[in-house]
C-alpha cells in the first residue's frame, strides 16, 4: 500500500518538471528533427510530404570541414577553459570567506553587460589597429600585418573569454568542498606541490570539472554569434551555417537536419558522462554490497 | 645545549601571526625514540609548534634542528617528519592500502617492497580485512589507525599527532591510548603528541611539555609535572588543586608556617628555603586532603594540617567522592578513595561537621603565580554561577 502511495507521490513530485521538459524541450526537437523530413518551401517555410532530399543534400554538401572545425575549436575551448580554472577555482577557495564572495561576484560581473556588447569589445581590441596589435608589435611578438581577428584563433580566444565563468563556477562550487588538509597530508608523505595538486586536488573535485566540461562544451559547440563577429570566411562554425541555411538560402528543412546532427554531437559526449556517473555509482554500489557481504559473512564464520 | 648532538631542538623558535605572538621564544630537546607531548589550553601554540616542525609554518625567528640538521627552511616533502591530522585527512578517493602505500610510491620503492611493508602495517593494525575498502566506509577509529599506518610506513624520524583522539568517542578514546602505547613500543620511532587532555598526555607519555601563551611553562615527565608544578597554570591545568595564598610567619628546619588569611596557619614543607615574611602560593591537591569525622590520631613527631570544617558539597563518583568543605572563609575541595566496600560504612554527608587534613609534606609551593589561573580551579557547585551547568 505505501509504496504505491510513495511511487503516486513521487510521480506528483516529478511530473511538473517532465511535462515542463517534454513540452518545451523534447516537442520542439522532436519537430525540429520532423522538419528535415520535408521538402523547403517558398516563402522559408516547408512544405508537407515526406522527402529524403534534404538529407541527401546535407551528405552531398561538403560540411567535413565546419563540423571538424566547430568540434575541435570547441574542444579548445573547453580544455583551455578548466586548465584556466583550476588554479582559478583552487585559489578562490583558499581565500578568506569575505574575499572568496567579492570574487567570486567579479567573476560574475561581465554578465551585467550583454553578451553581444562584449564580443563587439573584443573585436574592437583584435582590430589591426587596435590596442592588442599595437602592443603585441612594439613587444616584437608580431608584424603590423598579422591579422588577429577574422579567423579561428580569434573565436577561440573569445570563447575561451566568454565560458570562462562557465567553467570557473563549478570548479570553485567542488573545490569550496575540497579538504584542503589532504593537500598538507599529501606533502606531509612527501609529494612536491604540483603532485599533491594533480593526484589529490583534481580527483577530489573531478565532478565540477565535468560540470564544467559540460556548461563550456555546450554552448560552445553551438556559437553562433562568436564566429559571426570575430571570425572570418574561412572559419564558419556549423552555428553560422545554421543561420545561413535558415534565413539568407531560406531553407529551413536543411538548417533543421543541421541542428539534429549537432544535436546529436552534444548529446553524445553527454551520455557518455552520464554513462561514467552511473557506473562510478554502480561500482560504489558494489563495493558496499561486497563489504556488507564479507561483513556478514565474517560474522557468520 | 649542543644542537648537533641533540635529536629534536626547537632552539629560540617564535611564531607571530599579526599581533599575536603564538609560539614565543620556546627552547627544548627531545630525545630519539621517545614519546613526547605538548600539553596546554586551545591558543596555547602547541599546534604551531607541531606545524613548524612539520613545515607547514616557518618560524618568524630561531631554528629547528633534527639529528644533527637544521631543518628550519626544509619544505614538508623532504622532511622525514610525518603528521597524523586530526581529521584523519585520508585521501578519499584512494583505496586503504593505497593511502597507506601513498609515501612508499612516492619514493618510488620497489612493489614486492611497498607490498610487503603496507601489509606489515595493515597487520600492526589490524585492519588487513579492510585494505580494499573506502576511507568512508570506516569507523572514527579505524580511518585513526589507517592514519597512523600510512604515516608510519615508511619509518619516518618523528612521528607528529595532533590531538588524534579528539574525534573519538570516551571507550574508544581509551582503547586507542593503549593502542599508541603498543605502536610506540612496536617502532620505536620518536612520537610528539599534541594534546589539550591531560590523561592523555600523563598516560601515554615520557615527558610532557606544558605549554601556556605561546611559552613553555613546565617540561618534565608526568609524575614530576603532578606532584611539583612549578606554576599556578600548570598546577590547576593538570588535575585540580587548593591553592593557598599566605606569608611565611615562622620556620623550623625543612618546614615553616603559612599563615593564610581567612583560613588559617599551615604547616608546609619548604623545599625552596624561603624567609619569614615572604608571600607563597601553596598547591594541595584534592587527593591529599583527608576527610574524617574525628580528628586524626596524633603522631608523634608529626605536624599534620588539621581543620575543622563543614561539608557544603557531596559529589559521589563510584570510586571516590568528592567534598568540598568550608573551613574559615575557604572553600576546600578534598577527594575520598572508597577502597572497602562503601555500603558497610559510616558516609559523610552534606552539612556534616568533618576534619580536614593533610601532611605539610603533600603541599608544594609553587613559584609563579596568577590569579588568572584560579578560574582553571573547579569551584564547588553551589558557588557555581546560576544557570551554569556543572
């Protein structure tokens, strides 16, 4: 009797969120998807009937490129952006409590200004005649020539600016629960800092650095605006494409096919953390059912 | 002192942090091999001590010197010094036998080597059934010896605890202090223990440094630390006392008389040759005290403390009971051994009339006194503030 009441209970608990989910998340994707099915029309629509065209067309266009592209400046992204934290995280969570809250609010304060305003700064600063390129001449690190904006370093170096929190926050959330005396207790055995920071601190808070993985990969692999203001011709990312697809060509069933695969390019790093989780959990779940097993078995013998 | 030849010296150490002085100017020795604690009050810099000589804080002046080499600036990897924190500090993501092979891996020793060594001690402990488990999945005192195995394995030159059993319940606190006692034994490595309880540091230990406000007030072996504290501070810190506070009005070979305002005269044996008209503070501990209903028997030759006094408090403990009695204006705490079968026997109850005494040879008069320390003194219950809880 009470598990079924509990199991009711629990469904009232859960189902807001999953008709939330279902209906804002799954419906509109699922439609997304349906739409790559369909022949475009002519008025940027598309029209009814089941067509295999618009998949045809999407193999047959060379996006070898631009999804290679897209993946690895994403991956950049995300890698630079925990190396980034890490010290970052880990130096936050050492300050005093007063200090760890003010900088952690500064770390927060761009967001305050619009997204869009921010990469335009960045694109005025990458300009030829610009602060950085002046400075980077008179240093002797570059030639007047050299173009900082306009390409694919210059994505990633505003990606990396722009997720930065993204990846900060968790890391900072994990470490503030990190035990900062293993730190003392692996020197103390005789492990040189850097060690003790790789082998303790980093698997101590290697779920925030999923988290943050996740929260700088997403977002990251589907920019649109980034490339689209500091990047150039010849360094689309599949976000731009989408774009072009669905309002300049007006082709909206192969802008949807565009977004199914990369939604599909987030969705499986995804499952595989998901994966890892679970079978971390499993794994823990076995140890406390062997422990408990030998335990009785101990006390049987 | 002769550094070099010395196993562990603190020589001249002090530790500031801002304005305040933690540990301040303290000097003393340690011998191989034996089991030292630093005893003292919460801030009295006994953890800061046991950090600089872990290398975790850098002392603002003096050195530190370990056989025959001053270690002072060493970072903690290189020392071969190992601490036991007080939280255990396992390394959670890390099996038993590989927190405890931690230090060997590090120094890169040979498997069938760390294999046979981290066995060794998951035997000394007693938990080799629970080498694959999980710091989390432990008990308080077994994530305590996991601690003590991995920080002795590789043999360290001293071994640091600080406060180890704070965590642990009364029971396994005492199981754990023969246990340190046997490890002691068993490796006869140098052990400096940092503690604020005193049965802890009087049971287990060698000698014990008392430490009060950054400084050494006393280092002495236990006994010695008991029965002649030097300070007022140690006296109430370590066991509980009656302090006495007179002048000298006449002596008499090894002996003089104190007499006490409010109280009375007291016979007192005075090991420190002082004059008539010098002011003393002597320490009588409760034990000492007797409590009787009639007066002792006269001994001869004998000049026994006697007063008379009235029983204000009765605190029956199992094994004794303690009485605080009002003699003059004084309140005198005294504690009654109960060797023979107590039922059987005539008690002393509240409000009864009883002697109070004790021989002139079981007063000490210590040499520094503070008034502050008086409130270490436990006060009887019924002068105890209202609403304290005793």
């Amino acid at each position: 009797m009470s598990s079924f009441r509990e199991k009711w209970a629990e469904w009232g608990v859960t189902l807001p969120s999953l008709a939330w989910l279902a209906l804002f998340f799954v419906v509109p994707t699922v439609i997304v998807f349906g739409i790559a099915f369909h022949a475009p029309s002519a008025d940027g629509g598309y029209s009814s009937g089941f067509t295999m065209e618009t998949w045809h067309a999407v193999v047959r266009t060379p996006y070898k490129e631009i999804v290679w592209r897209t993946i690895w400046i994403s991956a950049a992204t995300t890698f630079l952006c925990i190396v980034l934290s890490l010290p970052c995280a880990y130096a936050i969570a050492r300050m005093k409590a007063k200090w760890r809250a003010i900088v952690a609010g500064l770390i927060m304060l761009p967001f305050w200004t619009s997204f869009i305003v921010r990469v335009f700064a960045w694109r005025t600063l990458l300009n030829p005649d610009g602060f950085l390129q002046h400075l980077l001449v008179s240093l002797g690190l570059c030639t007047p020539e050299t173009m900082l904006n306009y390409n694919s370093g210059a994505i990633l170096v505003v990606s990396v600016y722009s997720f930065l929190p993204f990846a900060i926050m968790p890391i900072y959330t994990a470490a503030e629960k990190f035990d900062f005396s293993l730190l003392e207790a692996a020197r103390d055995l005789g492990a040189r800092s850097f060690f003790a920071f790789r082998k303790i601190f980093l698997p101590g808070v290697r779920r925030g650095v999923v988290s943050a993985a996740l929260m700088v990969f997403i977002p990251a692999i589907g920019s649109y605006v980034i490339p689209d203001l500091v990047g150039g011709r010849d360094s689309e990312l599949i976000g731009n494409k989408i774009y072009q697809r669905t309002f300049p060509d007006r082709n909206l069933p192969h802008a949807s096919a565009l977004a199914a695969v990369m939604g599909f390019s987030v969705l499986v790093p995804l499952a595989c953390v998901a994966w890892w989780f679970k079978r971390q959990d499993a794994r823990e779940a076995k140890r406390l059912a062997e422990a408990t097993a030998r335990k009785l078995s101990g006390g049987a013998a | 002192m002769d550094l070099a030849s010395e196993f562990l010296v603190f020589d001249h150490v002090t530790k500031r942090f801002g304005a305040l002085t933690a540990v301040d100017d303290v000097s003393f020795s340690i011998k191989k091999g034996e089991f030292f604690s630093l005893l003292g009050p919460s801030g009295c810099g006994k953890t800061t001590l046991l950090r600089m000589l872990g290398g975790f804080e850098r002392p603002d002046s003096g050195r530190i010197w370990l056989d025959g080499k001053d270690i002072t600036d060493a970072p903690p990897n290189i020392r071969r010094v190992h601490t036991v924190f007080q939280n255990y500090a396992l390394f959670p993501t890390m099996t038993i036998w590989d927190n405890i092979a931690f230090s060997l891996r590090l120094a890169k020793k040979p498997k069938a080597e760390i294999e046979e060594s981290v066995d060794a001690m998951l035997e000394m402990i007693r938990m080799g059934d629970h080498a694959w488990k999980y710091p989390s999945q432990l008990s308080g005192g077994q994530k305590q010896r996991v601690a003590i195995a991995r920080a002795l394995v590789d043999r360290p030159q001293v071994l640091l605890l600080d406060e180890p059993l704070a965590a642990l319940d009364l029971k396994l606190r005492q199981h754990m202090l023969l246990e340190l006692d046997t490890i002691h034994d068993q490796v006869g490595i140098t052990f400096m223990y940092v503690t604020h309880d005193q049965g802890e540091a009087m049971s287990l230990s060698d000698r014990i440094a008392v430490m009060n406000s950054g400084r050494v007030e006393q280092l002495d072996t236990p006994a010695k630390i008991y029965e002649a504290p030097v300070s007022s501070f140690v006296a109430a810190f370590i066991g509980d006392t009656n302090f006495f506070e007179g002048t000298i009005v006449a002596t008499d070979g090894d002996y003089c008389t104190i007499q006490v305002p409010g109280f009375a005269a007291i016979c007192a044996y005075n090991d420190k040759k002082l004059d008539v008209g010098q002011k003393v503070h002597l320490s009588v501990r409760p034990e000492k005290i007797r409590v009787t209903l009639t007066p002792p028997p006269p001994e001869k030759g004998a000049r026994i403390n006697v007063f008379q006094s009235q029983v204000t408090d009765v605190i029956y403990q199992g094994v004794y009971t303690k009485y605080w009695l009002k003699s003059g204006d004084r309140s005198v705490s005294a504690l009654k051994p109960h060797s023979r079968f107590l039922l059987d026997q005539e008690t002393i109850t509240w409000n009864d009339n009883a002697y109070c005494w004790w021989h002139p040879d079981d007063g000490y008069m210590v040499e520094n006194f503070s008034a502050l320390d008086e409130s270490l003194v436990q006060t009887t219950p019924s002068a105890a503030p209202k609403g304290a809880v005793s």
